[in-house]
C-alpha cells in the first residue's frame, strides 16, 4: 500500500520512541521527519505520553486493566508529563544547509559523522541523487535532488520506499508532499511522480530493494544509476 497522508503508520512513531528501529538510516529519516513535521511531533508525544502512563499505572505481572477508550480518556486528563520539542536539545549542535537547503538537526549530524564523501551524480534529466548509505539487504539511504517540473517516470518498487521532502514539493497524482511530509511506498504500488512547480525539490529518501520500470530502455538505464 501507498501512505497518501503526509505523516507515517503509528508504527514507525512507536518504533522511533522505543528507539527500536531496524537501522540507523530509518531512525535519520524518522527523526528528521518529526523535526520537521509538528502533525508528527504531536504523535511521537501522545505516543510517549501513552507508554509512560502504562508504565506508571500497570500492576506488575498482570494484565493490563484498561480498554483503549479508558485509556485515551487518562491521557486527556495527564497534564502534568512535559515533553518538549524532540529533538530540541540537540537542534544548534550541528547548524547545517546543502545546496539552499536547511537541515533538519538529525540529518545534519548524521551528515557530519559520516565517513563517505557526498557527492550528486546524475539520475536523469533534471535530476540528481547522492548515496549516503547502503545496507546488505539493497536498502539505500540517499538524496534527490529535482528540478521545478521534472516527472519522474511511471514505475513500482521492489520493495519499501519512505522520501521525506527537504526543499520544495512534489506531486503523487492529486496529492502534494511538500517540506516535512513523507510518503511511504510499498510493492504493490505503481505511480508517476512530478515535481513542483515553485522551485527545486530535494528529498531524503529510503529504499529497500530497485525501481520496477516498464519501459525497457529505463530498465536498462538503472545499470548506471543504482536504483
């Protein structure tokens, strides 16, 4: 399935307070996302309000005492956790722009420690990437960089793909993503991308596995590309 909202499944807001993700490119691209979005932000916070309430109110060894319903009605009434913005604490650490492009704090660090060089190469017509990490299942963790009005081509994937907009905005049919917002990709969905029409677009993105084509000269082209 395709997450057509601009915020992720609960899921991955859970994992990221748990501090339970799979890899440390799924928490830069997480992190990012909630400094960036405050619809996000203010789930990462229920979340967290949630798991300490449990923490506090769960009987050891037993079950727990409370329906779904009870327990959002403690959370209303909770006022006295506070949580502050995440991320904050470490948000002038690192001050970091690329090419025009504010950083979140958690990209920028991730950026600054990093050992590999980063560099743009060529994707395409009006496009750029630059790798910035490779996991041994063909998970990437990389930039695109787009210029106003480019369309990427009609295509699937082979496996996940979450892209976080940095800079600028692009379109999934009547859907627009713009700074803060991720999309989350899955095998069973084919789409056409076009960027928006107010400027360059610059993405994080993270991928499991290539890009399905259906054009065969596009095929044939991801051998120079990685993608």
């Amino acid at each position: 399935m395709t997450q057509r909202g601009h915020v992720l499944d609960d899921a991955w807001y859970l994992g990221y307070a748990a501090g339970s993700l799979a890899s440390e490119a799924e928490t830069v691209l997480v992190q990012s996302h909630v400094e960036l979005n405050a619809d996000a932000q203010d789930r990462v916070a229920g979340l967290d309000r949630i798991g300490g309430l449990l923490l506090d109110r769960m009987p050891v060894g037993e079950a727990l005492p409370f329906s779904a319903d009870e327990l959002l009605d403690m959370l209303d009434q909770d006022d006295g956790r506070d949580l502050g913005d995440p991320g904050s604490a470490e948000a002038t650490a690192v001050p970091a722009a690329l090419d025009g492009v504010d950083l979140p704090p958690a990209l920028a660090r991730y950026l600054a420690g990093s050992s590999a060089r980063m560099k743009w190469e060529f994707l395409g017509p009006g496009l750029r990437k630059s790798i910035l990490w490779r996991g041994k299942d063909g998970t990437r963790l990389w930039l695109l960089k787009a210029q106003p009005g480019v369309s990427i081509p009609h295509h699937g994937h082979s496996g996940s793909e979450l892209t976080l907009v940095l800079k600028g905005s692009f379109w999934d049919g009547d859907q627009e993503y713009r700074r803060g917002d991720v999309e989350e990709a899955h095998e069973d969905i084919a789409h056409d991308i076009r960027i928006g029409m107010d400027g360059e677009c610059v993405c994080l993105a993270l991928t499991r596995g290539k890009l399905r084509f259906g054009n065969p000269l596009l095929t044939a082209f991801q051998t120079f590309t990685g993608l």
